[in-house]
C-alpha cells in the first residue's frame, strides 16, 4: 500500500460522486504567540493497493513529530483493504481526518508521518513560525 497524496488543508470532504474536495492547502502554521493552538485542520491522505491486496488489514499509524522528532499526537488504526470496484485494478482510499484544537509549544519544522504496518510512507511538514510584531513600517 502507497500513499502517493499526504497533505494538510483547512477542509476536504468526498463528494457523493466520489470527488475529493479540498480547501485551503497549507504547510505552514504563522503565530504571534506561542504555545499557540490551532482550531482545526485536516489532515488528507490517498491511499493505494494492489488489487492482491483486498481483504488483507493494514495497520496505519499516524503521529505528529516536533522539532526534535518527539511525538505530539499519534493516531491509529487498522484499516481493511476492500475489493477493486475493476477487477484487477489498483484499489484507492481517500481519507479526510480533521483534527482539533492542535497545541504547537514551540516554532521550528514539525510534520505529520504516515506509516503502513510499521512502514513510513509519505511526510507531511508542518512549520511552525512565530510572526515578528509589527515595525510601524
């Protein structure tokens, strides 16, 4: 299993065509003050797996890492791979977590990582940065 789309974004849903809708891609996270907490984010990942695949669970570890690598957050879940709708074709998932009320205490690179039964497949950053005061300029 893949994950050849990991972003953050201020909102996504999948549409009742099956569409996935998007808005607000972000990376970076600008603060006048610190701890700072963000309201909401969602975090959106594509999934993709080979049709021999299907059936199989697949255990998806999540966890947002700081400056020094600690763990902020951790998510996890398994997940089981279902059937190709075309047969022999590649199976995708698409994933919209929204998360809430996200304390960051320090600036500096963090970034969400994405991991298949143990396996890391795809980095999202997610730079913290203090904004200056204003200069009067």
């Amino acid at each position: 299993m893949d994950v050849p789309l990991a972003l953050i974004a201020d909102a996504a849903n999948i549409s009742e065509e099956g569409k996935l809708n998007v808005l607000g891609v972000f990376n970076r996270i600008t603060t006048r003050e610190l701890p700072a907490t963000h309201p909401q984010l969602t975090l959106v990942l594509k999934f993709v797996a080979d049709a021999v695949e299907a059936g199989q669970t697949k255990h998806l570890e999540i966890f947002l890492s700081d400056p020094d690598g600690q763990k902020l957050l951790t998510l996890e879940a398994d997940i089981e791979v279902p059937s190709p709708k075309d047969p022999g074709k590649p199976v995708e998932l698409v994933m919209p977590q929204a998360i809430a009320g996200l304390t960051f205490e320090r600036s500096g690179p963090h970034a969400f990582h994405i991991l298949v039964n143990g396996e890391p497949k795809a980095r999202v950053p997610a730079d913290v940065v203090l904004a200056q005061e204003d200069q009067g300029q």
